[in-house]
C-alpha cells in the first residue's frame, strides 16, 4: 500500500526548557474532526519521513496503535494510507 503524508492538528505541551510534547492528534475525516490521546512517546529523533520531509519523528502510540508523528520545521504530520 502506498504511504501518504497527511498534515494533521496536534495539540502540543511546551515545557519551560521548550521541549514539545504532543498530546492530542486532531484527525480531520470524513465524519468530521475527530481527537485521538497520545497514549506513550517511546522515542524522539531527529528523522526523514518514507513519504518526503524530515524533522523530528516521535515514535508514539495513538489511540492504542504504534504510529510515527513528525514535527516539520512548524507543523505535524503522519505517515497515512489515506490521503
């Protein structure tokens, strides 16, 4: 299956030492806007995306799936099937 980048809300705490830690994803779907808890954040790196770009991957689990989450220069995205 083909891999999309899909940019997508993120609702961020920033730490006084400026360290982000996403909280909440917003899904934008078909259904309307939807959130979904960042449940753990297993590790952060600084990564390239399968699908273009590059920036700050967090290996996280959303809503009980493993899912890598990218902060792109000012603004997120996931690796998605849907476009």
């Amino acid at each position: 299956m083909r891999l999309y980048k899909r940019y997508v809300e993120v609702i961020v705490l920033t730490s006084k030492e400026e360290k982000l830690k996403p909280l909440y994803l917003i899904w934008d779907g078909e259904e309307g806007k939807e959130s979904f808890r960042i449940d753990k954040i297993y590790n952060i790196r600084k990564a390239a995306s399968q699908v273009g770009g590059c920036g700050l991957l967090y290996e996280c689990r959303i809503d009980g799936k493993d899912r890598f989450l990218f902060y792109e220069r000012d603004r997120w995205f996931i690796e998605s099937y849907k476009p």
